[in-house]
C-alpha cells in the first residue's frame, strides 16, 4: 500500500502539469516539436501551424495555450522551454522584447510600425468590440458608441442586471492592455466601468468566454472583446451583433518574439518567416492592413506605461472601486 501511496505521490505533480494548460495539441510526428506558447485559441492556429508542417516536412509543432498574463509569466519564469511566444498583450510582449527576451531577426520583409527592435513582430490587426445579443435589444436602438452603451443600460437596469461582462483586468494582460488604453482616451471608459458596476457586471479571463454566454443568453452585452472572435461565432449565432465604437475605437496588434534561448532557433525562425508571410493568409484572423491605422495601438515605449508597479496597482484600484460594487 505504501508504495501505491508513493507512487501517487510521485505521478501528482505531473498530472497537475498535464492540466495546466488551457489547451495542449502536438501537429505533426516528429521528435522534438517546435514548442509555441499562445494566447490565440487552437482552432485559429491550426492552419498556420497544418501550412508549415506541409512546407517543413519532418517537423512537429506543439502548440499550448494559456492566457495573456499567465503566458507572461511561465516564459519569464522558463525562456528556454518555449520556442516562440505568441501573444495579443501588447505592453507585455513589447517588454519582454525589451528585457532581452526575444531573439533578433534580420532580413524580414515586413513593415517598421510592425516590429519592434527586428526582435518583436505583429501579424494581425484586430479592433476591440462591443458584442450584444440582439434580443436584449429588441424594440429598442441598437448603441454604437460608449456614452450610447451607458444610456442604453442606464434605461433599463431590470434587463441588463447581471447580464453585463467584460474582462478581470487584474487577471487578463489584454483585458488590462484594452482597459488602460481606453482610459486614456477619454473619462467616458470609467463612467461606463460605473454604470456596468452598478449591474453587477461579470468579469472573464478570455473573449471566449464572454461570447459562450452571449449565444446562450446569460451576458446581454459584453465590453471590449477580440472583434475576430466574435465575427468567428457570428456565423454560427446570427443573434449576436458587433459593434466597432464610433466614439474612440480601439485596435490592437497580435505578435510573435523567438525566445533568446529557444531549443529550435531555426525551426523557430522558419515558423516565424511563415507566420508572417503565407501563414497568416491562411488562417480566421484579420492579417495587417498596409499602414498603421490611427486606432491601433503603437509598438512604442509609451506602451508600457502602465506596467510599472506603482501606476499599475493605481489603476487597479481605481477599476475595482468602479466596478465591483456588490461583489
């Protein structure tokens, strides 16, 4: 018996490591796959990933997903067991490329607005949305900006009670990236966190989530969702509606950074070159567009303005005393 005891005991840690994953696939038969740290869901990457393997023949990619801060934090915590780190954090990837993180690539055919120090490099350019279920909306205008968003739920506190969501900015680096960015870019970004507040507003890890409930019914309205996630499940839930704000709208740019100490740096760099070219063509996600548009969010130091720890942690409870109110 005491053996069975020790040999749980010895099996616990692994099986723990083996759930910690929001999900975990291996492309390919081939030993030593090409490890890709990503925040993006599984279903998007697949062809990119099937693309390579089809050029690169012999390979394997095994892809994890977790979440943006998580992501941040198991490279920071292990940079030589990932190969590639894929995020939509921006702030976050810009500064692991600035701690020395990433590895520098030359010689890449790809815009200066894109990329960061030839060592940090976007590949979509996707807008933040407003998402709604058209039935909580039935009879009634449909909002197309902030301040229209905060009458609309403001009229009718019986319907949206509850059924408001947004991202846990304390948990989520691109919750976090969105919230910062729109509080910059005007004060109506906390009178809506106010009002949400009021309703008793649920807070998510990840787009995904927020849309399930959508479909379903529970959540009426969410704030500041991934707009290629939501145009993925439209098709699919022709009840849900997008809206890109009129009032300050807000785009952010997904990216890819070689770890400095990758295992595989030229099986890493070939997927990046893919990735970047004829990769991305071949995947649900909104490739860049030929300039830099005036909503995106810049590759620029002022980006991690709000990583440092003091205006952080001001932030932060600035958003708590706003929106969680009955909580």
């Amino acid at each position: 018996m005491r053996y069975l005891i020790a040999l749980i005991l010895w099996l616990l840690p692994a099986l723990a490591g083996a759930q910690e994953w929001e999900d975990r696939q291996v492309f390919g038969d081939a030993p030593a796959p090409l490890r890709v740290l990503s925040s993006t869901d599984t279903s998007f990457f697949a062809p990119i990933i099937e693309g390579y393997l089809t050029a690169n023949p012999g390979t394997a990619v095994e892809y994890l997903v977790t979440g943006t801060a998580d992501l941040n934090t198991r490279f920071r915590a292990d940079p030589a067991a990932f190969d590639l780190v894929i995020s939509s954090a921006m702030d976050l990837q810009l500064k692991l490329a600035n701690d020395g993180f990433g590895a520098r690539i030359e010689e890449l055919d790809h815009p200066d607005w894109a990329e960061w120090r030839q060592t940090l490099f976007a590949f979509t350019s996707e807008p933040a949305a407003i998402v709604i279920n058209r039935a909580a909306f039935t009879g009634h205008d449909i909002p197309q900006t902030r301040q229209e968003l905060i009458q609309s739920l403001r009229a009718r506190p019986e319907v949206f009670r509850g059924r408001v969501g947004t991202y846990d900015v304390r948990q989520s680096g691109l919750g976090y990236l969105f919230a910062t960015q729109d509080a910059r870019a005007s004060e109506t970004y906390w009178r809506l966190m106010e009002v949400m507040g009021a309703l008793d507003a649920k807070l998510y890890c990840c787009s995904g989530e927020m849309i399930d409930e959508l479909a379903d019914g529970r959540l009426a309205v969410a704030y500041n969702v991934l707009g290629s996630y939501a145009q993925a499940r439209q098709a699919e839930t022709p009840g849900l509606e997008i809206i890109l704000p009129q009032d300050f709208p807000t785009t952010m740019m997904r990216s890819a950074l070689i770890s400095r100490d990758a295992p595989q740096p030229a099986r890493a760099e070939a997927f990046l070159r893919h990735l970047l070219g004829p990769g991305i063509r071949a995947a649900p996600l909104p490739a860049l567009t030929g300039e830099l548009g005036q909503s995106t969010i810049t590759l620029a130091p002022a980006l991690m303005t709000y990583l440092d720890t003091l205006k952080r942690r001001t932030f932060l409870t600035e958003w708590e005393n706003a929106i969680i109110q009955r909580q």
